[in-house]
C-alpha cells in the first residue's frame, strides 16, 4: 500500500517540464514566420542551429548567461529555443516555441548535455520572438 503515494509523485514529477512550451496562432503565412524568427533570433544574439523551411523546424542556440554549477566537472550552460510551425486550414499559422537550457558537463564518456530549467533570460527571448512573429489572429484584426 505504501507504494501507492510514491507512484502518485512520480507520475506527477513526470508531468512536470524542464522546458516550458508557448502555440499562439496567426494569420500569418507559415514560412514568414519561420523566417522572422530566424532574423529576430540572430538580433537576440542566438545563432541558428536547425532551420527546415520544408518542415517548418527552427532550433537556435547561445551561450546561456544562467550561472554554470560550481562542480569542477562543468563546462557550460546553453539556452536553446526551438519553434515548430504549422499551416491552419485559414491559411494561418500555428506557432509552438520552446524555450530551454543544456548543461554540458565533463563524464568519463567525455562531454555530456543534460536539460536543466529553462533560464529567465531564455523564456523571455521566446517570448520576444513568438511576440515579434506570431501575433495571434484575434490581436491582429
């Protein structure tokens, strides 16, 4: 019987998430958005790691500005914001962002990435550009 709370708070821990996810939709055309977002990522200073203009895919990356663990083993915190794209039958736009943070950590098997938090820093540039590129269909009549 005692088993029964533990498994509640895991399935509850495992609903929680490391890296908050925003979908706004627009009435903006799929491929522009993707590519503001590109343009405004790189004005944030992110660099592009991932852009699938068939796909709709964006993955951008920066060195994260979120303290690195004092452990003599870590090497580096990154912010990453991912946005995935979707055509609506309108003719829109559905934007989904995700906004999150890697730390890079010396292993015995070399360099290992491990999801943290997403930093403030990293959820406020999603912000930004989700602000800046997808302005959501009611706002924007």
């Amino acid at each position: 019987m005692r088993s029964t709370p533990i498994l509640l708070v895991a399935a509850l821990a495992a609903c929680a998430t490391l890296w908050p996810k925003k979908s706004v939709e627009t009435t903006t055309a799929p491929l522009d958005v993707l590519m503001c977002a590109a343009a405004h990522g790189q004005d944030l200073r992110y660099k592009i790691n991932y852009l699938d203009s068939a796909r709709l895919r964006l993955t951008l990356r920066k060195p994260s500005r979120a303290p690195t663990s004092a452990e003599a083993d870590a090497l580096r915190n990154t912010d990453q914001i991912e946005l995935w794209l979707a055509p609506t039958p309108s003719g829109g736009t559905r934007a989904t962002v995700r906004a999150g943070t890697i730390f890079a950590e010396e292993t015995k098997r070399g360099p290992t990435d491990s999801d943290v938090p997403a930093s403030p820093g990293v959820r406020a540039d999603a912000d930004t550009i989700l602000a800046r590129c997808a302005t959501p269909a009611s706002a924007s009549s």
